[in-house]
C-alpha cells in the first residue's frame, strides 16, 4: 500500500488547525498528501459534532468516500463524531478501521504502522490529560495567517455541549512553548497569528511562570514581525478587563472580540448553565466599548433552548440592539449526545425554533446594514487574502474581521499578504467593498 492520504475536514478553526497538524505529522513520516480519494490510500474524515444530525451526515459521508473512492482504501474517523461515537462507527459503516479523538493524532503514525501490520481495527479515544497535542510539524494552510493552540478541552459544562465529552478536559501548553512556537512563525514569514483554544482565555500556564491568558496575549503581540494577532472563542466568566487593557497597550492585538452570549436573557443562561448573568455578561461589554480603540464584537446565540418563552427570545432581541454586534452566529438549538439538555422539560417546537431562527437573522441583518452603512468613506488597513477574479477584486480583512473586497490599479501584482489601506465606498450587512488607498502606505510580505 502506498503512503497517499486525503483528508477533509468539517467544523471550527479548532478542527481546520488540527487538520494541519495531522497533515504535518504523516508528512514527517514520509506519507505524501493528495488532492482526491480517488487517489488516495488512506481517507481521513476530520468530523465536527456540534450542528443537529452531525452523526447522520458523518455516515452519509462515508458512504459516499467508500462508493466513490474506488477499492482498496483504508479509511478513518478523526474529531469529535470519532470520540463521541467510538467503537460504534465500525458497526454502522463496517469499511472504517481507524477511530480516533483529537488528543491521539500525534500517535496517528503508529496507528496507520498498526494497520498496515494486518490489524483490522483500531482506535485511539483516551485523553491523555498531559498531552496537549502540538507538533513542530504542522503543515499550515495559509502562508500569512496562523493558528496556533494554546489550550485544548473544556472543564465546563454548559448544559447543550458535545465538547466536554469529545475534547476532554482543559490542557494549557506552557507560555515558553507557545512563545517560542509564535516566534518560530514570525521567523518563517508569518504577519498574522489566530491564538484557539476552546475557551482560550480560560488559559493557565501550567510553567512556574504561571502567566495569565492577558499576558501571554500581550507578549505573543511584541514578537517582531507579527502585524495581527487575533484569538478565539473567549467564555464571558474568564474575560477579565487584563484582556482589554492589553488590547489598549499593544497595537498588534486586533480590534475584534468574539463573547459568545448564546442568550439575553439570564434565567436561559441558568438553564444552560454558562456562568455568568447577563448583568456580568454586559460588564464585559462595557469593558470592550470603553476600550481606547473602535473593538467590533460579535456572539454566537441559540435560539430555542428548552424552557426558552416569548418574553427570553425578546430579551435576546433587545441585546441585540445594546450591544450591535458586528455579526453573529444564530444556531437552532437541538438536544446532543450525552448533554443536560437532552432530558430537559418543556422542549420548543421545532417549527418554533425556525421561526425564531429566521427573526433573529432579519432583526441582526437590519443592525449589520445600519451598522455597516456608517463605515462608508472611511480607511481600513486590510490584510490582503485572495482574489475574486470574476469581480476583478481583492479580498482584504480588516482588524475587527470584516471582509473588505476591493479593487487596486495594479491588476498584474500579487497583492496576496500585504497589508493595504483601503476606503470603503459601499457597505452590505455582510462585506464591505472598497477602492485602495494608495497613499504610499502598503507593506509588501516577507518571502516564506
Ligand atoms: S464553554 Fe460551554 S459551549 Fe464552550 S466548549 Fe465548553 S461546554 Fe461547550
């Protein structure tokens, strides 16, 4: 059997960067990444647990791999579907001989070693609670941009999650690691550096140094050559106000904080067992608004938790408007494996969550297009990172993570990682558009 892989990866940032590190740890022991199944040994599906009938689209993707992918194959289960399910895949889709969670990868290796021995089936589903899985190895996707791991698993137990189960619980690396990991990235040509972590600024650096999240963020954003450094998904209950005075103090900290709410309305966020009120919730809020900078906030939401009344989804509503989140993620709650909220009494219609989905998509919409119109006629430094080339435009993000799409004289010059500024002369609820601003201020990127 020759040493191809495919993978293909569903989910968050978490699951994309654990991709690249799977890439980067096969590649290191001689396995060559391919473009297609067709053309591939080994088929890895990296899965994402979290929306309604993950598990159903998992299978259906597997059959279809096996159909399409010709004979021959070996094929496995990575990420959250791979823990939360186990031994069980091998019964509903008998073609898979390898399950394994996100704290195994780095023993991938001698999984496929185990395999390729004669072993029928294997697995790799303990969380080894010491074992933050980082490799130097990782083969990152984006030559500018970088994600990097700070902190893996969730200790809490917020009443609808799959993640405590399939990710286990929190490991920090240490501040030395990640520092000299950031640098390392810095040195290779990397300008931008996305810190993740499930809660990342629930971070504790288990070295005697014993740096908080706040300080870790501030030194990683005094690396030479780094021009952004972002960080996502931030638990209200940990978001101290450290965090925004550091945003203040260091210029390469991004004007952007993800605060994923999930409800207005704190008996909702009593049931769902997230932590805070939303009194403590809208402190954080006010920490972030006062901040010296313009800092875009965005959330997540579920609507229709159980319990959920006309008078809590109007509440939601209403923070909406206080808040005027930059954007949102709007999720329909529905009950997962293992969760609280399974079993919990006075479950909303189905229809009813639809119908509140779609209110509050309109209500957020009408926020983004009032908010967004105000942009126009300003400047943006945007970090180039792709080309529409049907429109004849650039695809620029800015440093509260809007997409600026824009167009530049220059059409025959690679503008791909450069930081440019930008006027805005049109906003929609979603992307801005824009014409470059060529005062001479443009970066040109490091070569890789
Ligand atoms: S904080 Fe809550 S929602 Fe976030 S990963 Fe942990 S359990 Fe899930």
């Amino acid at each position: 059997m020759d040493k191809t892989f495919y993978i293909e990866t569903f989910g968050c940032q978490m699951n994309a960067h654990d991709s690249e590190k799977v890439v980067g740890v096969l590649l290191e022991k001689g396995y060559r990444e391919v473009e297609t199944p067709q053309d591939a040994s080994y088929i890895f599906y990296n899965t994402c647990s979290i929306r309604d009938k993950a598990e159903q689209k998992v299978f259906h993707r597997l059959d279809t791999f096996k159909r399409e992918s010709g004979k021959g194959k070996v094929f496995g289960v990575l990420g959250c579907v791979a823990q939360q399910e186990g031994e069980k895949i091998f019964a509903r889709a008998p073609h898979v001989s390898l399950v394994a969670g996100s704290a195994s990868y780095s023993k991938l290796p001698q999984m496929l070693v185990r395999l390729e021995a004669g072993e029928k089936r294997v697995t790799g589903l303990k969380f080894d609670e010491q074992e933050a899985f980082e490799t130097p190895f990782a083969r990152r996707d984006n030559p500018y941009r970088a994600y990097l791991t700070i902190i893996e698993g969730c200790d809490k137990s917020c009443a609808y999650c799959v993640v405590p189960f399939t990710r286990g619980p929190e490991r920090s690396r240490t501040s030395h690691s990640v520092i000299a990991e950031a640098r390392q990235l810095a040195d290779s040509g990397y300008t931008e550096i996305q810190l993740l972590g499930q809660n990342v600024n629930s971070y504790r650096d288990p070295s005697p140094a014993a740096w908080d999240f706040a300080t870790l963020l501030a030194r990683v954003g005094e690396i030479p050559g780094l021009r952004r450094v972002r960080f996502t998904t931030s638990h209200p209950r940990d978001f101290v106000k450290d965090i925004i005075d550091a945003i203040d103090q260091t210029p390469t900290l991004c004007n952007h904080v993800h605060l994923p709410v999930q409800s207005g309305s704190t008996s909702v966020l009593a049931a769902m067992q997230r932590q805070y009120t939303l009194e403590e919730y809208m402190l954080r809020i006010d920490w972030i608004k006062k901040a010296r900078r313009n800092i875009a906030i965005t959330t997540d939401i579920i609507v229709g938790f159980p319990g959920e009344t006309e008078r809590d989804f109007a509440d939601t509503l209403n923070l909406l408007d206080t808040v005027e989140y930059d954007s949102l993620f709007n999720f329909k709650y529905s009950p997962r494996p293992n969760t609280a909220a399974r079993s919990m009494a006075d479950p909303i219609p189905e229809a009813e969550i639809a119908r509140r989905h779609v209110i509050l998509q309109e209500h957020q919409r009408a926020i983004q297009i009032r908010c967004s119109s105000l942009l126009v006629g300003a400047v943006e430094e945007v970090h180039v990172e792709g080309r529409n080339k049907a429109l004849n435009q650039w695809i620029g993000r800015t440093s509260t993570n809007r997409t600026l799409n824009f167009t530049h004289p220059e059409t025959d010059r690679d503008l791909v990682g450069t930081y440019l500024p930008v006027q805005v002369t049109r906003a929609g609820p979603n992307s801005l558009v824009g014409a470059a601003a060529l005062d001479g201020s443009e970066s040109i990127p490091r070569v890789v």
